[in-house]
C-alpha cells in the first residue's frame, strides 16, 4: 500500500486536519495536504475535487477528509469515478467502509467527532483490508460515468 495519504478539509474540518497530519507522521506516513490551509471560510469543492483527481491520476490510493458535517465534502468526493468515499465518525464504521466497500478516501465531520474517535478512525482505516469476495461483486456494480 501506497504509504502517502492526501488529506483535504474545509475551514471547519481544518484543526482536525492538522491532527491527523501529526498522527499520520508520528505513524509513518507521509502526506500531500490538499487544502485549506487556514479556519478562514472556503468552499469545501475546491479542495475534495484536488485530493479526488490525485486518486483518479493514480497519484496516491487513499485520503482523508474533513468538513463540517462531512456531507457536502463527502457528496462532491463522490462525484468522481475512482472515488469510494464513506462518511466515518467511529472505528467500527471506518473498518466497515474498507471490509466491505474498499472505501479510498475516509470523510469525518471535523464539528462533530472528538479527536479520540477521530484518532481511531484514521489508525482503523489505514489497517483494515479489503474482504473482497462478494463485496467486490457490489462495487462492480456501482455505476461509473461513461
């Protein structure tokens, strides 16, 4: 597995962001932050839409991000065609999301998780393997855009 994460978030997901740069290097990974860089107001599309084409260029395999609710950052990652994105805000969710729909990019509601769970997720989601077998027949059978 591809040891570098992009990382992407909003201005309300933007201090767990920062969190999950320290653990991902305390853990040994590396990153690319996508954006934003700061808790001023943005909008989440710009920076969903940069992590999602570095996944589809092939550039890394998987992601993490943030906003608010985790909906809207959420709703636009899966707009892209390689993109399996799941909305996680506990460790069993996360593991769930990579078991059964190898999910690549993890999304957390940067407004509603603590940093615990938060912690949790990531150390979930970056461990946890595909199942495969008849899980990979449902992801077949995700539609794509033509």
């Amino acid at each position: 597995m591809n040891k570098t994460i992009g990382l992407a978030s909003d201005h309300a997901g933007y201090p767990l962001k920062e969190e999950v740069k320290m653990w991902l290097k305390e853990a040994g990974y590396e990153f690319v932050d996508f954006g934003t860089n700061s808790t001023e107001s943005c909008n989440y599309p710009e920076f969903a839409h940069a992590l999602a084409e570095a996944i589809e260029r092939g550039e890394l395999t998987r992601g993490i991000a943030i906003c608010g609710t985790g909906n809207g950052i959420n709703m636009t990652l899966n707009h892209h065609d390689a993109i399996r994105s799941a909305l996680c805000w506990m460790p069993e969710i996360a593991a769930l999301a990579r078991q059964h729909n190898d999910a690549n990019v993890m999304v957390m509601p940067g407004r509603f998780i603590s940093s615990e769970s938060a912690k949790e997720c990531v150390d979930t989601f970056l461990s946890t393997p595909f199942e495969g077998g008849r899980h990979q027949a449902r992801i077949d059978a995700i539609p794509v855009k033509k």
